[in-house]
C-alpha cells in the first residue's frame, strides 16, 4: 500500500507535466478530480511554482481549502500571490490559529498586516493575542481551542464540557484542571475520565500536570512535551494561568524545523524552509552562498598563515605535502566533537552551564584521539620520510586533534550562552578557526624539529 | 517552573554527587524520596554509571521500577548487569513488548534469550511475535495492546470494547476498523464515537485509514505517522490485515533515534546511543576513532597526489598557500549539497529515483556558486599576485565547485539506493573525496596556464 502510494505520486507528478505541456486543462482537472487533497500534498511540493498555481485553480473551492491548510507555509505563501484578495482572506480565516501563524512568518510584513485587517473581529482578536508572544515562543505556536475543567467539578460535569466542544476544539484528550482563578492545578485524560464514576470529583482524578510557560523557547516546550509522551501540555502565563495547549502534532512540526535548522547549519547552509524539489536553483544559491563567502574569507586566514612560512615550505617542499591531512584531521576532530555537543544540546542532555564538564571530556577524548592517530602518523611519515618529519607529523597530529574537539566541544555551548543557534557555529566555522591554528601550531613544531 | 525544574536538577546532580562522596547513604535516601521517577530521569542521565547503579538500589521497588521504564534503553542495560536475575527478570517482564524490544537490541545475545526465558509464557509469546518480523521494521515497534472494532458494530457495541479495554490498551484514541476477516476497512477516533448517537453503525462513521505496513522501514513508518499527525497508526501484514498499532510517542521516539543517527553520522562519528553526560570518554573516544581512522587513511591521497605535484609546488611555492582555501571551499560546497539532500531524504521529499533532477539542480547550483567564487577569487588573487595565478585559482574554484554540489548531492541518493545509511557518505566522507580530485584539477590547470 506504502509502495501504491509512491508509484502514484510519482505517476501524478509525470502525468501533471504530460498534461501541461500539452495545456490539456480538461484532462489535468479529471486527473486531480479522484486524488485526495492529503495525497496531492507530495504531489504539490514536486511541482514548479508556475503549475502549482495553475493546478491550485483547478481544484473544487473546498478541495482547494482543504489541500492549502495542508500545505508548508512557504507553499502556502507562493500560493497566496497568484491568488484574488477575497480568495485570499477566505483561506486566512479558514485556518487554525497556530497554523495563521506560521503563514504570518513566512508572507511579507505588508500582507501580512493586510491578511490580520481581514479577519472578523473574534478571529484577529484571538490571532493578535498570539503575536504578542515574542518571535519564538511556544506562545506563539500554542492552540486557544482547548476543554478545561474545574477542580470543584465531577466527572459528569466535565464530561458535558467535553461533549460541548468535540466539534472544534482541537483536542478533547487532555483536559487541563484549573482552580478558580484559571490556575493550572491538574490534568485529567478523556480516558480517565471514561474509567471512571460519573460523580467522582475531579480533585480526586487529576494527575499533575506537566507544562511550560508561554515564553518559553518553542523548541524547549516542543521536546519536553515530546519528552514526556504528552498528547498535548497545557501553557500557562507567569502566574500559572492556562492560557493555551500545545499538542502533540504542532510539537512535532516545531521540532521537525528545528531540526531542519539543526541539519542545514551543521552543513554551513541556510534552511531552505520548503521541500528541496519545490526550491528554486536560486534559492539554493542564495542558502548557501553566505555561508560560502564567509568560510572562505575565513580561509584566506590559512593563506596568510601559509605566506608566513612561505620560506620553510620553500626549503622543506616535503611539509607542504601534509597540509590537507593535518588540517583535515583537526577539522573532522573539531566537526565530530561539535556534532556531538550540538546534538546533546538539543536533545536538553547538555546545558550551557555544563561547559567545564563537556571542556574537560573533549580534552581527554581529543588528546586520546591525537595520541592514537598521532602515533601512527609518526610511524608512517617516520618509514616513508624521516624520523625527523615522523616526529613533526605525530606531534602536530596530537596538539591539533586535542585542541580542535576541545574548541569543537565548547564552541556549541558558547553560542548557545549568547543566543546564537549552536549548530550555526558548527562544523564549517570550526574547521576554519582550526585549520588556521593548526597551519601555525604545524609549522612551530616544523621549526622547532627541523631547526630551520 | 521549567527554570525551577532545571536548577533542581542542577542542584540534585550536584547534592548527590555531594553525599555521595561523603557516602552518607541515608541522606541520599532522603534527598530523593521526594522527587517524582519523572524528574529523577534528567538526574540519572548525569550520574556516572557507579552513581546510578548504587542510587537505584537506595530507590523503593516500585519506584525503581517506573523509573526504569522511563530510562533510555542503553542505560537500562547498565543498571541490568548490577541486579540479581530475578529484578531483571521482573523488571523486563514488566515492561511493554515495545520497550522490550528496544532493550532487546541494546543487551548482549546471551542476556537477550535469558531475559526472553524469563517472561511468563503469555508474554513470550507476543514479544517472540514482535521479534519475527525484521531489524529496522516498524513490526517490532508496534503496540499489541489495542482496541479494534468492527464494520458491522455500532457505537455503542464499540464502546463497551473501548471500556473494556481503558486500563490495559496502550492508546483507546484511534479505533481500527475491521472487517470479518481482519482486514482494516477504515479508522474512527474516540472523539467520533462520543459525538454521534449510540445506534450509528460504525461503517457510516468510520474514514479510510492511513497505515503501514509491518514490514516497513520503521523510520519511514514513524515519519508518515508523524506527518499525517496521527495519534496512532495501523500497521497491517501483507494482506492488509491488523497487526498492531504504532503511536505517536513511539513513532517520535524512532525519528529522535534516527535524527540522531543522522546527525552524528553528518559529523563523521557513529551515534553515541546514549546522553552525552553519561557516555564514558572511553566511548565516546570509540564512537569517533574509526571515522577519524578512515578518514585519515583518506586524506593520504592528498598526500600521494601532492607528491606527484611536488617538483611543481618547489617551482612555484606560491601554489602551495592556496591549497587550504581551494580544498576548503571544495569540501564546503559538497557538504551543503550532501545535507541538502540527506535532509530531503529523511523527510521524504527526494527519493532515490530522483537522481537525475538532483544531479542537474546541484551541477546549476554549484556551477553558479563557482562562478561567483570564482569570479571573486581572481580578481583577489590577480591584484595580490599576477594575473596568471588568478586565472588558476578562478577556474579551479569554478571546476571545483560544480564537481563537489554534483557529487555531494548525488552521494545521499546512491547511499540510500544501496541501503546504506545516506548520511554515512556524507560530509566528511565527501570532503575526502573532493579534497583529492580537487587537487589534481588544481594543479592541472596550474601546470596548463604556468606552462610549467
């Protein structure tokens, strides 16, 4: 079944293409008519913007809707573009808060403003409520159609609450419980609730509730609720008063571009926001011609570092010969020990007042590491070349992989402490600083040895 | 209270590494009598493996065993080997069959068939089930414990199962629907089943199931479950036929394993399998060693190919102080098209089948990134040097640049069509690569323009 919904996509997209080069719009509307708008979604992201927006319009007006509030935010934004004004208002209204949200990142600062004047008035209220949470915070991504319950109240009482909302609230499986002031001091499942008798008292059914506050860093709420297997986490204001529900589902997004984000960086790319296919060459140029142009700014280092001993390597041509491995070993020793800690820290495993922790066991495990591939550097420079040359090549190889997984190991966590995102000075950044410093430490030891 | 949770984990690191120094048994009793299983998890992840085996001996029974429920396998199988056979015995059996099958793959073979021995016979049987079916498969990540129905039952007739079933089934939200013989027909959610009256037949409430199949890669499984956000999927044998189910804790339990695996393997080490606090430098030292090992061996190539350019690099010294820079932005380049795309292969948007639309997007995007790098790199290296030395270094960025996006975005792709792990070719793996071809073009087009 899994590979019949490969074969199709695939098939859809190649018949797609057939069609419109052939401007068949007649037959393009009869091949969508039978697919369903969750199966046209990886069909849309394998398209150009140009037939996307074409095929957008000839889908029936609730097939369309329904197909857009499935879609990326940033497919959502292309869309909008080719799109009527009313149109466009119409499926703004149509979607969930927390998903207007994302819509609002990704669209310009004007339409963005003009899409918020058109919603009714209940809507922009409630949609205004969430931009006031700062740029990423979980209040910002949170859900306002939840069921609570009192403490005071039975089970039969809440179970009426429940019946009342199971048509729009967006999730009716964990009930927060709230004191008289809309504290938070419970939670309570459906499936609890089931289980037992109609007249219990909700104090005596509730568990304790586990939360995070609305300012809380999005990514931090995300994983601890999916952390703790929770199908959706009450958020509460400074006071503790509920305020909102992340569910499991809008964790799981937050977390799936953070790690997007996450993977991007640790390449020395920008994240491309929407799916490979779907993203211009352009796109892909500009992700990725920054970060280009810094590191090799940054590399111009290493030639200048290289002119320094310019004459050394004139007289001793053989050195020159180890520049790629050496260097290359300390950025692979720095890039592993960065991955590492940027992993860590992202799963919460490490914090960034752990630095003396993690300085300590990248010293260590770096300087084991040099002293292995150090060792066996000496060995095969010192038969192939000299002893001389052997003891250059070992002792660089163990000063340079020592330092590079202790500057790998800590530089995360220094990011980290300053609100940079780790993984943005992460493995291409490290390589550069230790390329840099390893070229000087190479040929210190070159002189030293070589008494040149 | 998320900040009042950290430091108390902070703090109770911290007094339990105190008291234990001062081996005041009883104090360390009482320090953790009032700390829920939940919140001792973060605190075990921190402790040295002699802390965690001595301070899960001072815990009560049944708290020991809740939090050994919530521990990561791999430590689960540390605190194993400290414990009699008849605890482990216990505790494994006490488990469910998903998490006994995580802590299966983590134990030694000769633990796994005794642990296996142990179970009452009943339980045998079903974890023997699970482990039928392959390594990697989402089969041996499924439920056994659910609530199923039947086309022909109406709401009321399913929820007495549902009751029936609300204290032992791992999730009552999302009812399978069957048909006489197993088959999963459709899918109805608790919340349709409180809304409609109790004589509804279920066949006109239920919608059509999205499941996987049990033989499915679990990670595919596990993201198409995520994806779809469901809160639990069927997963059927060949014949579409109930299995289990796989829940989205589950499901994001797998993506975190595999996005780790990704991770860590981007960086050129293998996945710790563990928090990294509680990773012994040992391990940590063997996780990068043989990356590191073969990358070295890798990077000899340079070596060799320097060396038969060596009688070029003693008559134009100069050639040699670019080597960094030129290998540098070749291996940059290629890694951001290997994230790139295993990124896009994790999430599904690119399948192996797409070879050719990835080839020709990333030789366009690293074509044009050369010709701007290159652009940039003549004119810099014109003015400080000669004209001459800039056309080379232009042209050997352009070269290198294309080659390395082609061959960084189409590694991932041949990975993965030969079922190995895509983010094992990737970056570092590709920098070798790129490093050696990069330096013959470059010294090629030296020689050429040089006339050397």
């Amino acid at each position: 079944m899994t590979i019949s919904d490969i074969q199709s996509t695939d098939d859809l997209v190649a018949t797609i293409a057939q069609l419109f080069a052939a401007r068949d719009l007649t037959a393009l509307t009869n091949a969508l008519t039978p697919v369903s708008p969750d199966d046209l979604v990886p069909v849309f992201e394998r398209l150009s913007r140009k037939q996307r927006a074409v095929i957008y319009r000839l889908l029936a007006k609730d097939r369309a809707a329904e197909l857009f509030e499935l879609l990326d935010p940033p497919l959502q934004s292309d869309l909008l573009h080719g799109l009527q004004d009313a149109e466009v208002s119409q499926l703004f209204a149509d979607l969930d808060h927390d998903d207007r949200l994302w819509l609002l990142d990704e669209v310009p600062a004007a339409l963005a403003t003009r899409l918020l004047r058109g919603l009714p008035e209940h809507e922009r209220v409630l949609t205004s409520a969430l931009l006031g949470y700062p740029q990423g915070s979980i209040g910002r991504r949170m859900s306002l159609e939840y069921v609570s319950t009192r403490e005071s109240f039975t089970v039969a009482e809440t179970m009426e609450r429940v019946r009342a909302r199971l048509a729009d609230a967006e999730t009716v499986y964990t009930i927060p419980v709230l004191d008289d002031s809309r504290h938070v001091v419970g939670i309570v499942s459906l499936r609890e609730l089931l289980s037992a008798a109609d007249d219990t008292p909700i104090s005596q059914l509730m568990s304790a509730a586990r939360m995070a506050s609305a300012q809380d860093d999005a990514e931090f709420a995300a994983r601890r609720c999916a952390d703790l297997a929770l199908l959706a986490m009450p958020i509460v204001d400074r006071e503790h008063r509920l305020v909102g529900m992340l569910t499991i589902d809008d964790a799981i997004r937050i977390l799936e571009h953070e790690e997007s984000e996450d993977a991007a960086r640790q390449g020395g790319t920008e994240p491309l926001r929407r799916p490979y296919l779907s993203t211009p060459v352009g796109a892909l140029v500009r992700s990725r011609v920054i970060w280009l142009l810094v590191l090799a700014v940054g590399a111009t280092l290493t030639v200048q570092v290289l002119s320094v001993f310019e004459t050394t390597i004139a007289e001793v041509t053989v050195l020159a010969l180890f520049v790629p491995l050496l260097i290359g070993t300390g950025g692979n020793t720095g890039n592993q020990a960065a991955t590492t800690v940027t992993r860590a820290l992202a799963l919460g495993d490490v914090k960034s007042r752990d630095f003396a922790r993690v300085l300590t066991r990248e010293l260590r495990t770096g300087g084991m590491l040099g002293l292995l591939l150090g060792t066996l550097g000496f060995t095969i420079a010192a038969i192939a070349y000299s002893p001389q040359i052997g003891l250059v090549i070992g002792l660089t190889l163990l000063c340079v992989c020592t330092l590079a997984a202790a500057v790998g190991g800590c530089m995360p966590l220094i990011a980290r402490a300053v609100k940079v995102d780790p993984a943005v000075f992460s493995n291409p950044f490290i390589s550069t600083f230790v390329d840099a410093s390893g070229l000087i430490i190479y040929f210190l030891i070159a002189r030293a040895i070589l008494g040149l």
